[in-house]
C-alpha cells in the first residue's frame, strides 16, 4: 500500500509556531513518579531536532496514561529528561490551552520548545470522536490561533481519535513526524508481505485491544495461532474454565473486564485450537517466583507465564514465518518475573522470521535486552501497531492522507 502524506520537509518553518503531537506516554513508577523508561522521549527526540533546527517555536502536546491509573500523571518530569535527551531546555507548564499556555506561547523565540501539561487531565481529550467533532473542542479553538502548523509523530497513539490527535489536522497544514513515517513505511510494508504460519502473541493489561485484534484476525483468517500470555491469558484462562482463584479474578473484575472474560469464551469455541493458553503460571508467593500447572493454581498473584509454556510458546514462534508481539508475558518489572517477556523476546529474535513487536513495554524490554538486530521492527506503538497491521484503519493516518489528498 503506498501511503501518501506532508512531512517535516514539506514546511518552512522558520520563525513559526509548530505544534508537535509527540506520544511521550512512558512507565512510571507510581510510588516516585519517576520515569522508568525514555525509549519513547529518544524516539522523538529526531523530530524536535529537525524542528528547531528549522527555526521553529516547538510546541509539544503528549499524554501520560489514562484518568484514574495511578501512572496517570503531570509531564514536568518528562520535560526535564526531555531537555537531557535533546540537551536542550524543554521548559514545562502546567496548563495545556489557557491563557497562561497561550501567553507562554507568544513569548516563545526560534528554537525555544515548550512541553504543554497532560492533554488528558483535559476531559474532552479522552472522547474518541469523529476529527470534525474534535475541531470544536476548546483545545483545538483555543491553540490552533497561535500555531502556523502542526506535526503529527504520536504513531503510538494512533488508533485513539482524539482533539490533540485528530483536530488540528483540520485547522493547520499538518504532516507526520519521523517517528510517524518510519513506522507507517515499515509497518504498511509487513502488511503486504504477511507469510505463513503466522504467530499473534498478544499480552500486556489492555485486554481491550487484545482482544478486538484477536477477534479481527482470526475472523479475517490472517492469524494461525494466537499465543496469550498477561492478563489477557489471565481471563482467556479463567474463561475456559481453569481456576485462576479468588485474588486473579477479582483483579480482573476491579478492571471492569468481566465482559471479556465472556467474550472470550465466545472467541475459545468458535476458533477451536487458535488460541493457545499458558499450560503452567509464575505466581508471586512471599515476593517470590513459584511456578504452578494452571490445575494448581494457588490463590496467590498470577505475574508471569510458567517455563513449560514458554518452551511451547517458543516452538511455535520460532515455526512461524511472520510474528507480531504486543505486551509483556507478566510483571517484567518485578524481579523473577521477568522470565516469560524476555524468554518469549528471545524466541523472536532467534526467530528467521518477519517480525514485530510493539508497546511500549515490551519495545523498552527488547531495547534493553539488546535484541534490536535480531527483530525486524520495534514499533513504539502497541495498540496502533497491532490494529494498523490488523487491517484497522488509524484514524490519525486517515486525517493525514485526507489532508494531502486536498491540497
Ligand atoms: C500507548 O501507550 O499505547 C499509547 O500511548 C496510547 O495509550 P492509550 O492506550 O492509553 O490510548
């Protein structure tokens, strides 16, 4: 699929204001509030160089989790590793379009970057809405005045459309970042050349997408195994009927995932034998890693998946001809319960075939690990990813090509 759409070099952006929708969106340690990872903030850093260099004004708009999750915080810190990684000042304020933002704006010299506080402690943000609702909202009216243009590089967000995401594109000449191209170029280019056996291993704690994805491709018939691992192996287990105990389930209903747990005994009966379960669990007794047969399983916190899985996991991965990961096997963070990511990390690596992995979490493990040669693409994106390559259409990208195609 050839994609089509404005870039950093097609705007003079000498002495101009530009709004950057970055996707800084990075681990933190809820206790600190200290960033456990910059592996997104380094990405981006390529596409505010550029931009400054050009002379620019350098407006950056970025989340940081969702309302109500207790990574769910202010960008200060993030502006202070930002201007380590750019080394450059990136100066921060806590506010994203009132008058003291704005102000702060039209203060700005050439070269000046300012980092606006968390789009969503802004309610509207957090609507997914069709972009010519977006365009109305008081973020969008309120900045779009004094911004000259607006670069779009958050491709980690991609699949959310939302004012700071979609809006701007109908009120500036817009264009995609770096971060942007590189991944809808390499990205577009796996989906042309999927080849079989085709391997899923979807985990992490956004059961949401998981299982939207999941069900998108097993229905299109463009996976042939879906390797669960997480929390979403968590309710796919408890689903078909295995007794994860009291503290996993309710885990699971503290989230409001009962629905997929239904769901997902759908999924089990209609694609009898795709979906492949953990055979055994890493569960955490007095801080420590203990292993269980999913028959066993003790009532205690289900943090990885046992070694008999990953030996399982890993033959099908590496029979595979194309293999997309996204999220963590477990609690990687957490010492002894790190085994299953990086295990699973290294069967794809070691892996001949075509492969991906995206989120954030699991993109930071392989860069950490070091395994970057060995896996074709680490996408700074989990959901985007995995739905772009699910044949979902991004709501970010699709604003992008609309507005190329006007011009
Ligand atoms: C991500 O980490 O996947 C992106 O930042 C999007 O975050 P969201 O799933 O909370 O919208």
């Amino acid at each position: 699929m050839s994609l089509q759409f404005f870039t950093i070099d097609d705007f003079d952006m000498e002495d101009k204001t530009v709004l950057v929708r970055v996707d800084i969106n990075s681990p933190v340690d809820p206790a600190s509030g200290s960033i456990l990872d910059d592996t997104r903030m380094r990405l981006h850093a390529q596409t505010i160089k550029e931009i400054s260099k050009k002379g620019a004004k350098t407006v950056l708009l970025a989340h940081q989790s969702r309302p109500g999750k207790n990574d769910f915080t202010t960008l200060e810190k993030h502006s202070v590793a930002l201007s380590n990684i750019l080394n450059h000042p990136v100066s921060y304020i806590d506010d994203i379009f009132g008058s003291a933002a704005r102000e702060k704006i039209k203060e700005m010299k050439k070269g000046d970057i300012l980092l606006l506080e968390n789009v969503r402690f802004y309610s509207e943000e957090i609507l997914n809405r069709e972009p010519s609702e977006q365009v109305k909202t008081h973020m969008v009216r309120k900045l779009s005045p004094v911004a000259d243009y607006f670069i779009n590089d958050a491709f980690a967000a991609a699949h959310r459309s939302q004012p700071s995401l979609v809006g701007f594109a109908l009120t500036l000449p817009t264009g995609a970042g770096r971060v942007m191209e590189n991944e809808l170029n390499s990205l577009y280019s796996a989906v042309d050349n999927v080849k079989r056996p085709c391997v899923y291993v979807l985990g992490g704690v956004k059961v949401d997408d998981s299982i939207m994805i999941m069900e998108n491709v097993l229905r299109n018939d463009s996976a042939d195994y879906i390797l669960t691992t997480g929390l979403v192996a968590n309710i796919f287990l408890w689903a078909s009927g295995v007794n994860i105990r009291k503290y996993n389930k309710k885990f699971i209903e503290d989230r409001g995932y009962c629905d997929f747990v239904k769901k997902a005994k759908q999924l089990l009966k209609e694609f009898k034998g795709k979906i492949k379960m953990p055979v055994d669990v890493a569960v955490c007794i007095n801080d420590k890693r203990k292993e269980y047969n999913i028959k066993k399983i003790p009532d205690s916190p289900i943090f990885d998946i046992g070694t008999d899985t990953i030996t399982e996991y890993a033959k099908l991965i590496r029979d595979a001809k194309t293999i997309f990961a996204n999220g963590p096997a477990g609690v990687f963070e957490k010492e002894g319960f790190s085994i299953g990511t990086d295990d699973i990390l290294n069967a794809i690596a070691s892996s001949n075939g075509y492969s991906i992995i995206g989120g954030g979490h699991l993109a930071a493990a392989a860069n950490h690990m070091d395994l970057s040669s060995g896996i074709t693409h680490i996408s700074s994106g989990g959901g985007a990813s995995i739905n772009l390559l699910a044949g979902e259409k991004l709501p970010v990208v699709e604003v992008l090509k609309e507005v190329t195609l006007k011009k």
